[in-house]
C-alpha cells in the first residue's frame, strides 16, 4: 500500500479548500443564517412544533445534510474531474499508485471539507436556536458515513463527467430535489398518506431520519433501516467504483 | 549493456478503430539516450504512454527494469518519470508544491533537500513559491521536468520537451539531459527536431505509422550521413567520362558532373578532380555541394513507409 501517495493527494486536495477558505467558510454560514430567518423565524414562529421539538431547531439537522450532500458531491466530483480537465490526470496513471489508493486520497479530502461545513452549519445552528444532541456521536457517525457516501458518489460524477454541465447535471437534478423531499424541513408524517408512501422510495429520507434522531430522539423511520439503507448507498457507490477501477473506463484507454 | 526497458510485439488499437502501433519491438540499454523520430501521428505518444501505464496496451509485453509493467506495476513505476508534451499543470498551486505532490505520489518520503537540488538544477529555485499559472511557457516545461524527477527515476521519458521552446532554452534542456545522463538515468525522448537527435542522443530510432522502421546508433547513421556530393555543371555536355578522369568516382547527370566523397577523410580529392577537369578541357559554370542529411535519411524512410502503406 502506498499511503505516502494516500497522504500526497489528500494534502494537495486540502490545499485547495485552503486556497479558498473564505468562500468555503463564508457560502455555508451566509446560507444557514438564511434558511434560519426565513423557515427558522419567519415561518417557524407560526409552527408550534413538529414531533414535540419546535421547527427552528427540528430544520437544523436537515439543513446541514442538505449542504453535506451537495458539498460532499461537489467537492468530489471537482477534485477528480479537475485532473482530467487540464490534463495532470497523466500523473496519477503513471505513478506507482493503486485506484484504491487514488479513492482514498480523494474521498478522503472530500469528506473531510463535507465535514467540516457539516460542523460549521451546526455551530452557526447554536446561534439561532436553542437545542441539545442526544445523541452526539451516533451524530458524528451519521455526519460521517453520509459525508463519505456522498463524496463516493462525487468522484464517480467527476469520473464520469466529460464537461462542467454534466459535473452540475445530478446535483442540479437529483441530489438537490431528493434531498429538498427527503424531509429536510418537515416530518414525512406530516404529508398526505399517498406522498408518504412515495416517500419511502427516496434514500435521503433515511439518512435525514437517522440523523435527526441523533439530535432529538424521534425518527421517521427506525434507525437500523437509516443505517441499513445508508450502508447499502455506501457499498452501490463502492461497487461502481471497483468497476470503474477494473474496466478503466472514462480513465485509461 | 543491460536493457532496462524492453518492449516486445506492442500493439495499440484504440477504441474507436485506429491502429496507432503496430507489433512494437524495442529494447533501450541502460544509461543511453535514445532519440525517437516521426512525423505527427507515427505512434511516439502512445508508445510512451504504453510504457508508462497511461494507456492500456492491446496486446504485447513490456518490461521495465525486469518488472511487468502490468503485473508488477509498482516497482516497473517507481523507475520510470515522464515528461508530458502537454503542459499539464495545477494552475493554482506553488510550484514547490506540485513538485512535492509528484514525489509523494510515487512513495517517497518528503525530502525537501532533493527538491530544492532538483528545482536549483532546473534554474526553478528563485519560482518555488510562485503559482504555476504565473510562470512563462519555458519555465512551466521546467517545472514538468522537475515534477518527472522528483521521484529519482532511472529512466526518464521526454515526449517532444523542446516542442515550441526558444533556442536559449533548448540549449538549457539538452544540458539538463546531459547532467542527468552522467548521473546514470536513461533518457528517452521524442522529437521532431533532426538536429536535437543528432546533438544529444547515442542511438536514433525512426517510426512512423505505428511502426519502427530503424533503430541506429547515431554514430553509424552519421557515417552514412557523412557522404556528400559535389556537383559540376559543364558548359557543354558531356556524353562519357574522359579519360584523365576515370580514377574519380564520377557519374553524368543532365549536363553536369556528380562527384561523391567523405568528408570524414583527410583527402577528399577535390582539388586534383578540379585540376584534371581543366586538363581534360572541360569547361565548369558552376559548383555546388550537397550533403545528406539525417533529415534525408529520415523523409525517405517515412515516405516510403507512407507509400507502401
């Protein structure tokens, strides 16, 4: 195993987060504060409560996965569609490094700024509303996989991807919609039965629910089908990477 | 001497049909610089890249230090750097780093003492903590090279390194190539300059169209490219070699006189033959010489090539 190329690309890929810290910083807090004024105080001053918990804080964990999943998507796609884009992509086929090694360094780099955005919005969250975690580290185990899954998905997208439009396509398409309907900012319980039902196809549901529960105890669904379901989105995306990997596809000619 | 790479019946057929090469045999010898000459589109490229695991060869074996370069991919690796043609750099970043980033990748434990030699070397050092999207063209080819080095490969691959560089520059790289020669590393360039093969390499080899058509110690290519040829244009024409004349090495061609010598030799005899076509009465209107070039050698070899194709 070549952890010295591991520890290369995720100190390179870093770097980049840093060059631009300002914007990775500033974006997430300056949107939070905006969903907090609008959903958090304009509309949730005339919501009780859902599920016992009062709407400011109930959005909180749905606010933060939905910029952890698109964060985490993002972050991945761009840090492998890079090197393809301007060419430095020759490099890592010619190093001595094994596409495990290369997933790792790049994943690796993609959740950890997915993290720590994920953890930024939950400090900006402590300054609107007033809330506890119950659970604390099955919510750092939750944040954790979603931010790894997700960032999987990203480096397939990146490695897929043959220009910026298709780099935007499934975020822009899919990522944003499902994760909108996957209950970041109401209960599944409060929808018509019908919708519920459809609900349950979406694999975001699972994962908002799961970790929510972190932070207040209740749950759509149970919790050993959040972490079940976010298991299976884990090893899909694993899968189609070993793929990717053997066949060399959209890499290696 | 040892070979270090050795590549047996290469082919490469890309996905949408192209044969770029061809049943590929080449062995490089430890220590050598090897030049690799072709017009656009001959195969350079994908040969390199074949060899370096850029892509994927269709079928055929090729060895690097005795290690498969598929099976043993990491130690066959390890002893290869290569300079890209395309100048395919991080924009962003400090030059320092992407050269730090380069040996990283290849396994190596940071050490920034190398580094620093390898930028100081490449005149880079006073750049390190520029950003690579700051730095002229030149000094970006430079950056490539130090990035290829940083690992300390035994055999450097240099695809076309002085394509669209000025002189001053080009001169600085074949230095370069020189140093790293010395210190043992074997060099494998491509190139469409004749000139910079003849200037640096130890053996030529020429291919086009996906095949080698010649691989030559440049030496006994500049044997051959040694010969040249004097022609005499006569006032009248001449039907058959006078006799004074017979012990030249003479041949009628229009109305003129060819007269082939080495001018490896000390004597080259033109001066008698110009005294003895006086003294048979012939009358010149003019002289020129020609020499064949490695250029000749290099266009007549790829247009036959290309005709029988």
């Amino acid at each position: 195993m070549n952890f010295q190329a591991i520890k290369s690309i995720y100190i390179f890929e870093m770097a980049r987060f840093f060059r631009t810290l300002m914007q990775s910083f500033i974006s997430p807090v300056i949107s939070t504060s905006l969903y907090f004024v609008v959903f958090g105080t304009a509309i949730g001053s005339r919501i009780e409560s859902v599920e016992g918990v009062g709407y400011g804080a109930f959005i909180v964990p749905g606010l933060i996965m939905l910029s952890v999943m698109t964060q985490a998507t993002s972050n991945a796609s761009f840090g492998i569609y890079f090197p393809k884009f301007i060419g430095t992509i020759y490099e890592l086929l010619s190093a001595p490094v094994s596409f495990f090694e290369i997933t790792v360094g790049y994943v690796g780099a993609a959740a950890t700024k997915a993290m720590f955005i994920g953890l930024v919005i939950l400090a900006t969250s402590f300054l609107f509303v007033d809330f506890t975690i119950e659970h604390p580290i099955a919510m750092i185990a939750f944040l954790t996989l979603t931010c790894l899954s997700f960032s999987l998905l990203g480096f397939i997208i990146g490695i897929w991807a043959g220009n910026f439009e298709q780099l935007q396509l499934i975020p822009l398409l899919i990522i944003t919609p499902l994760v909108f309907l996957g209950g970041s900012f109401y209960s599944v319980t409060m929808l018509p039965p019908i919708w519920q039902t459809i609900t349950m196809f979406n694999p975001v549901v699972y994962l908002i629910s799961g970790f929510r529960w972190s932070f207040f105890g209740t749950a759509d669904v149970s919790i050993g089908l959040s972490l079940f379901a976010i298991g299976l989105f884990t090893c899909i995306c694993l899968g189609i990477i070993a793929w990717i990997f053997r066949t060399g596809w959209r890499i290696r000619q | 001497m040892k070979n270090i790479v050795e590549v047996r019946s290469l082919t490469k057929t890309y996905d949408g049909g192209f044969e770029a090469l061809k049943s590929v045999d080449l062995d490089i010898k430890q220590g050598e610089i090897i030049a690799l000459l072709g017009p656009n589109g001959a195969g350079k490229t994908t040969l390199i890249s074949s060899i370096c695991g850029i892509t994927r060869a269709t079928s055929g074996t090729i060895s690097i230090g005795g290690h498969d370069n598929v099976t043993a991919f990491r130690a066959a690796r390890n002893l290869v750097g290569l300079v890209p043609q395309e100048i395919n750099l991080e924009p962003f970043e400090k030059v320092i780093n992407t050269v730090r980033f380069s040996r990283g990748l290849f396994g190596k434990a940071p050490s920034d003492a190398y580094i620093e030699s390898v930028l100081k070397s490449l005149s880079l050092w006073d750049k390190k903590d520029s950003k690579v999207m700051a730095l002229s063209g030149g000094m970006k080819r430079r950056v490539l090279i130090a990035k290829a080095l940083a690992h300390e490969p035994r055999v450097l691959f240099l695809d076309e390194p002085t394509a669209g560089v000025d002189v001053e520059l080009r001169k600085d790289m074949w230095e370069v190539v020189a140093k790293l020669k010395e210190d043992g590393v074997t060099i494998i360039l491509t190139t469409h300059y004749i000139e910079e093969a003849e200037a640096i390499a130890d053996r030529i080899g020429v291919i086009a169209s996906g095949e080698i058509l010649l691989v030559e110690d440049k030496a006994d290519l500049m044997t051959r490219m040694g010969q040249k040829t004097l022609k005499v244009d006569l006032a009248e024409p001449i039907s058959e070699i006078p006799k004074g004349l017979s012990a030249y090495d003479l041949t009628i061609e229009g109305e003129g006189l060819l007269y082939s010598y080495d001018t490896k030799t000390d004597r080259t005899g033109i001066t008698s033959l110009l005294a003895d076509l006086q003294k048979a009465g012939l009358k010149m209107t003019d002289l020129q010489t020609r020499q064949s070039s490695l250029e000749e050698i290099f266009v007549s070899l790829v247009a036959d090539k290309e005709g029988a194709a």
